[in-house]
C-alpha cells in the first residue's frame, strides 16, 4: 500500500507521532518499550530529507537512530505537551479533590450504593467548588495539615 501525502501532512503526521511517543515512553524508565511503535516511528522519520523536514529530524550516526532536534522538541513541548500536562494537572487534582470529599460526606458505603446520578451531582459540586477556587488562588492556599503541624 502507498500513501501519497504533501509536506505539511508529514510535518502533521510528525507532530502525532512525536506526541504520541512522549504519552508511550515519558514515564517508561526504558525507552523503546514499544518497539513496533519505535520501528514505525522511525520508518517515518527515515523520510524526513525527501520531505525537507531537515529542520525537525535529524540522524545520529552513533546510536544509529533517528531523534526530533532540539528546536522541534522544545516546539512540541511548548504546543502541544505542556498545555496538555497543565490541563491533565488541574483536572486530575480537582476531580480527585472533588472524590475523596463527596466519599467523606456520605461514607464510602453509601457512596457506592448511590444512584450513579446523585453521585455525579455530589462529585460536579465539589469540582465546581475546586475549579472556582484554583482559579482565583491556584495553589496558594491548597495546604497539607500534616506538613504545618
């Protein structure tokens, strides 16, 4: 099968894989865990001269790989991975804040016995209250008790 595309669809396609092999190996203490996704990657990568993508692939002769320069990384941190991460934060420790509290209230028990519905409503009310509050303070006034004892 041959897939024709332009220039600006591979620097597209580029910008995917990329971010899509930070989500795989960002937290992976080794990389290539994926090595189907790694020979893809570099399949496509290995095309980055015929698509005068010089600016954004390059080979290194000692590993005998191909890597993003760090221009391009740095890029996709700023427009696509950090955002991305800022976003994941907020929403991860607001829910959670939000979970742990609408529990508390009830009980664990009634809370796993509650209408599916009801427990959206108790979980939506702590967020919104959390997001109103990371909004105006950030973390300014998140405190561990245990750490000012």
């Amino acid at each position: 099968m041959t897939i024709d595309i332009t220039k600006r669809e591979y620097r597209l396609l580029l910008d995917m894989v990329c971010v899509a092999g930070w989500m795989l190996e960002a937290f992976s203490e080794v990389e290539t865990q994926h090595p189907e996704h790694h020979g893809l990657r570099t399949k496509l990568f290995s095309l980055y001269k015929q698509m005068d993508a010089e600016q954004y692939i390059e080979f290194d002769n000692t590993l005998n790989d191909y890597f993003e320069t760090q221009s391009y990384e740095k890029e996709l941190q700023t427009r696509f991975i950090e955002p991305f991460e800022d976003t994941i934060f907020w929403h991860e420790l607001t829910h959670r804040l939000a979970m742990r509290d609408a529990i508390q209230e009830v009980g664990k028990e009634a809370f796993s016995n509650m209408d599916i519905k009801e427990r959206g409503k108790r979980i939506d009310a702590f967020e919104e209250r959390y997001q109103q509050e990371f909004q105006k303070n950030g973390l300014d006034k998140l405190i561990i008790k245990s750490f000012t004892s």
